[in-house]
C-alpha cells in the first residue's frame, strides 16, 4: 500500500516533465510524420515524397555524406578519446577537475563559432596555413571538404566521448587487473577479456551518442560551407526555409529518414549489449 502511494506520488511529480516531453518532442514528432505524406503543396496524401528521396541522386548523396561524416568522426572521437578517458581515471585530485572542465567546454563548443574558428586557422588564407606556406610547407588541406567537416566534427566529439566514457572507466577495478596478473595473464590479456567486454556498453552507447549528434549537427556544417556541402540536415533547413525550393512536406520525410537510421542504430545497439546484460544479471 506504502509502495503504491509513493508510486502514485512520483507519478505526480513527474506530470510536467511528462507534458513538456509529450509537447516538444512527441507532438513534434506525430506532426512531422504526418506531413511527410503530404506533397503537392500539402493537397495530396501518398509514400511520394519517400519514393522522391531515393529516386533522387541528390538526396541520396546528400544521405550517403551524412552518413559518412557521422561515422568518421565518431570512430575518430571514440578511438582518441579511449586512451585519453582511461588517463583522466587514473588521474586524481585538482589536475583532473581542471581536465574535466576543460573538456566540458570543447564539447560545447561548436556551431558557427567553432566554424570561425577554424576557418582563422585553417581556412585558405588562415594563420596555420600561411605560417606553413612561408617554411615551404605544402598541406593541400582543404577545410571545406568531407575531410575538413570530419576534422571539425572530431573537434568536439572526442571530449564529448571522453566525458560518456569516464563513468564507465570508473567501473573498471584494479583488484581484477591485479588478479588477472596473480594468474598469469598479461596486459593485453586482461583488456581482451577482462576490460573491453565490462566497457563494450559504454562503448557501444558512447558511438551511438556520437553518431546521432553527428548526424544531427547542422550550424557547423552551414556556418563552414554556407550550405554548398550536401548534408541531409542542411537539405531539411533549405526545404524549410529556402525562398525557391521550399517545400516543407519534402522536408518531413527527410527528417523521418533522419530519425528512421538513428531508430535503427539505437535498436542495433541494444541488441548488440543485451548480451552481456544478460550475462552480469545472472551473475
């Protein structure tokens, strides 16, 4: 009887983060849906606007950047940012609360001032590039390229993984590495067996939280190309709000694309770690 009233209680409780969730998100979400099977300026209802998308090569491409971009970038963020996470857990005291502040900050800084950014650095005529230039120093980098937008993805992705992955680092014991070691086995035998697999969901949850903000990542991407670089999210923003090619139906679809691979990363990942949640239930 007590454990029900206190249920019913933090129902109460939790009724306006429910009503905000069900306005800004669900709402949204059931509009966007519906509209995309409008097309002809919303008076006809059909799968038009999807067979549209990937009859397109343009839309296609536009899909096939995001894509790729996405996925680099989160394999670069998670590949640096796993030895740098495991070096901040073995730190301790003022150096590391100085570190984790420093990367709270690079994680949140990104859209169009970290495009300035690295335009003043990089860019054709940027101060990195001019310095090189004057030793004799060829790069032929180009920031407003697939390469450019993966560099500066990376940027903020890997203190973004670092911080996903800390948690995680901290659940790894020294008393199993010392055991492991007790039997005989080396360093690279205990990661194999020992310490990737007790991280794999955090890694696996860390990529996908890359991926998805990658994929959604639109005022960067804008801000260094000015909407000349084929992204799915610049599309949708262009259909939104462009004066010629406006077509806010063609847009919904676009976004229920867009939603449609991040649901389909997400259900991948659960499958991929239920596994092992399986395995440490029933131990």
């Amino acid at each position: 009887m007590v454990s029900r009233q206190a249920g019913k209680k933090a129902l109460f409780l939790l009724m306006p983060f429910i009503l905000v969730f069900f306005l800004f998100q669900v709402l949204p979400l059931i509009w966007v849906f519906v509209d995309s099977f409008k097309s002809n300026l919303g008076e006809e209802w059909g799968i038009g606007n999807y067979e549209y998308i990937f009859e397109s090569r343009y839309f296609r491409q536009a899909l096939f950047n995001s894509l790729k971009i996405s996925l680099y970038s989160s394999i670069v963020g998670m590949l640096l940012a796993l030895p740098c996470a495991w070096s901040l857990h073995r730190l301790s005291g003022r150096l590391k609360e100085l570190t984790l502040t420093f990367a709270n900050m690079i994680a949140n800084f990104s859209g169009v001032p970290l495009a300035f950014a690295f335009v003043i650095l990089l860019g054709a005529n940027g101060c990195l590039i001019v310095l090189l230039d004057q030793l004799g120093i060829q790069l032929g980098f180009n920031l407003y390229s697939a390469l450019g937008l993966i560099l500066i993805y990376s940027y903020f992705q890997i203190p973004l993984a670092i911080l996903l992955m800390l948690p995680a680092m901290e659940g790894l014991r020294d008393e199993w590495q010392e055991a492991a070691c007790l039997l005989g086995a080396g360093k690279i035998r205990y990661w194999i067996s020992i310490g990737l697999p007790v991280l794999m969901p955090g890694i696996l949850g860390t990529f996908i939280i890359l991926f998805a903000n990658a994929m959604g990542t639109m005022a960067t991407a804008f801000a260094l190309t000015g909407g000349n670089y084929n992204l799915l999210t610049i599309r949708i923003s262009n259909l939104i709000s462009g004066d010629i090619f406006l077509d806010p139906w063609l847009a919904s679809a676009l976004s229920m694309v867009l939603v449609f691979i991040l649901m389909l990363v997400t259900l991948a990942n659960e499958w991929l770690i239920k596994p092992g949640r399986l395995r440490a239930k029933a131990k």
